[in-house]
C-alpha cells in the first residue's frame, strides 16, 4: 500500500517538477499579463513623445500672451521676498513708458540723479511742471525755454533746470528740447490734457505738485519754481532776501515784503532748504483737507495767517512786482523786471496769445538804444486776450 505524502510536500513537488530542456520552448504568459505589458509600453511611448511638445506649446504660448518682464526674479518662488519689477511697456517708438514702472526705488534714484546734474554748487535747482497740452511744439514750454536764451544773465540757468513732466507724451517732448527731465506721473490719473482752472483735475495737479516740492526740500535741495507761463528776463538771484526760508511772488503787492496782506501767488517762489521749510510744506499740504475745493495757492492765502506759521518758524517773504510781475500787477519798468507771468488769465490760448506780446515786447526793448532804455517810457502791450479782473490763479 502506497504512503501518502503530506500536502505541503506535495504543492512544492509540484513546482519544482516542472524543467526545461534543450530544444523545448518556454511557455507562453498567461494572456491578461501579455495585455498588461503592451498597454504599458504604448502609455510609455506616449509620454515619451507629449512631454516634449507640452512643454514646447507652453513656452510658445506664453511668449504669445506674456509680455517680457525686465529683471525677472529667477530664484525658486519661495526664495523670493518681493515680486518681479513691473513691466516696462514700449511705446509706438519704441521707448520705455515710466509710467509702467510703477517702482517707486527706482523713480527715487532717477530723481536723485536728474537733481545732482542740474543742481548749483550750494545744491540749489530751477524746477517747473509740465504736461502734454503745454509741450507740444510752439507752446507755452518753447516760449519758457526761449525766455532764457533772450533774458539778461539767464541763459546760463538752463544747465540747472529741471522740466517735471506730469505724463509721458510731455516726457518725450521734453527729451526733445532739454537735457534734465523727470516724469511725475501717477497711475490711471490722465494729466495729458489742459487743465481748466478750479476743476478736479487742476486741483489734483497742484497738490500733487506741491506734495513733490516737499519731497525734493527733504532731499537737501533748494530751489525756485517757475510755472512755464513765466517769461524770465533777467536773473532773479540779486533780488532774494538773505534771510528768507520761503519766498514767494504776488499778483498784488503792497509794497511790504513781510506784510500778510500781500496776495501770493504760488507759480513762483524761491525756497531754502531745513526743516522750517520742510515742515511748512507738509502743513501747507496736509491744510488742503481743512479747505476742499481750494487750490494750493487759495490755502497759502488762508494758512499764512495761521499761528502755527510762527511755530514752525519759518521765515515768509512776498516779492516786489517791481521785479517778479505778473499782468495781475505787471512790473512797470522793463529797466528792473525779471520775470512777468500769465497770470490773472485763464485758458492755454489766451496765455499764448499774451505771452507771445509780452516776448515781442522784450525784444523790442533789447534792441532800443540805451539811451531810450534808461529813459524808461517803454511799457507792455499786455494784458490782450488775458484779463485784470482775474485774481488769484
């Protein structure tokens, strides 16, 4: 009788029965693992040819639809503190709009750079404003520049203006026609065209304006800004006051240089850099929420009455119109005038009418004899198209 072998013996009797021999073939898979290997291999093949054209697609399309980002922060994004700089957006000409920057380190440097080309020895600097409605060829930015070149030792003050451009089109033109230019320009805020006076976008302007004077006293600088509606006939220097931290033109004066009654107007002043002034500024400016709907000027004319003046200690001068006119109150004699400003008037093609009178009036006056000169009975054409009965622009 037959033994019979325990099972476990059995099961491995059975596997390891099974040989190979010479000559004899290997058995085939079982049929679900031969599919299982084909479909792998076809999901391998696969992906061996759409991650190269993925990848190839992705970078086209965002070539197509990204724009070029200039000084790209290339660290892994965990590395990375701050986002990537703004886009610089090309214009039609291909320049660099700055109003695309929109970084604020870098417009600081540039301004810093633009004032130490232009400034004097004792870090003093001639700024004015500028948009595109004053920029445009034969406009009231060419008749400013001109005043120099025909004025009385003012040619040589050109080197240390510098053009402050409220948008990019009276950037460019400014590149055109003068070495120092700076862009002010201010997000989804459109300054490009002429600003009636006493409307939003005129208010908006001359605060922004003032709010810049107050950044470039705190960077060390002094300065005497113009508006561009000012004829400069003779160098104004010799007729500061020595000890004025802030001086200031009238459209009336009355005959006083420290009277508060004086009516100042804010389109040109001459002022000293310290803290008295640096303070005065940020008062005058932070004064524009006790007075909505003023100007800069209108809020000079109310704070200058205002104790906390004293305090700051800040030293206020007015300006004769003897020397710093303007056709509110026109500088009578022509022997003495250094500047005479448009104002009192209202509207670009009035000002250009008036200020081309006024700088045919200089150049008549130029080529008298100097006998007739010092005989005085020369006087201005103007106001014509401006008005005396305007005050306080």
């Amino acid at each position: 009788m037959a033994r019979t072998l325990p099972t476990k013996t059995l099961v491995r009797t059975s596997a390891t029965s099974i040989r190979h021999f010479p000559g004899h073939s290997k058995p085939s898979p079982p049929p679900c693992a031969l599919m299982f290997r084909k479909a792998a291999a076809v999901l391998l093949l696969a992906a061996a040819v759409a991650l190269p054209c993925a990848v190839l697609y992705r970078a086209a399309v965002l070539n197509a639809v990204q724009p070029v980002q200039v000084g790209w922060d290339r660290r892994p994004w965990w590395q990375r503190d701050q986002p990537p700089p703004a886009v610089m957006v090309p214009d039609e000409d291909g320049d660099v709009d700055p109003a695309a920057a929109g970084d604020p380190e870098s417009d600081n440097l540039k301004l810093e750079q633009v004032l130490q080309e232009a400034s004097m020895d004792n870090k003093t600097i001639i700024l004015t404003t500028l948009n595109a409605a004053w920029a445009s060829p034969g406009s009231v930015i060419d008749l400013f520049i001109d005043s120099f070149r025909r004025g009385v030792r003012t040619r040589s003050l050109l080197r240390h203006l510098v053009i402050i451009t409220f948008d990019w089109k009276a950037y460019k033109q400014c590149k055109k026609i003068h070495t120092h230019c700076f862009a002010l320009v201010t997000k989804d805020v459109d300054f490009s065209q002429e600003k009636r006076f006493q409307t939003a976008g005129y208010l908006e302007m001359m605060w922004k304006r003032l709010d810049f004077l107050r950044l470039v006293l705190e960077k060390g600088y002094s300065f005497i800004f113009s508006d561009s509606d000012i004829m400069w006939f003779r160098n104004p220097f010799p007729h500061f006051y020595p000890d004025g931290d802030f001086q200031i033109a009238c459209d009336h004066y009355v005959g006083n240089a420290t009277d508060l009654r004086n009516i100042a107007n804010g389109g040109f002043n001459y002022v000293r850099s310290n803290n008295h002034s640096i303070e005065f500024y940020k008062f005058w400016y932070s004064s524009r929420l006790r007075y909505p709907g003023y100007h800069d000027q209108d809020v000079l004319n109310f704070i200058k009455h205002d104790p906390y003046i004293t305090d700051i200690g800040v030293t206020m001068k007015f300006l004769s119109t003897t020397y710093f006119g303007g056709i509110c109150e026109p500088s009578r004699d022509l022997n003495k005038v250094c500047t005479m400003h448009a104002n009192c008037c209202i509207g670009l093609h009035s000002k250009l009418h008036d200020l081309r009178i006024m700088m045919e009036d200089w150049m008549n006056y130029m080529s008298m004899p100097l006998s007739l000169k010092r005989f005085g009975a020369f006087s201005w054409r103007v106001p014509q198209n401006c008005s005396l009965s305007l005050h306080n622009q």
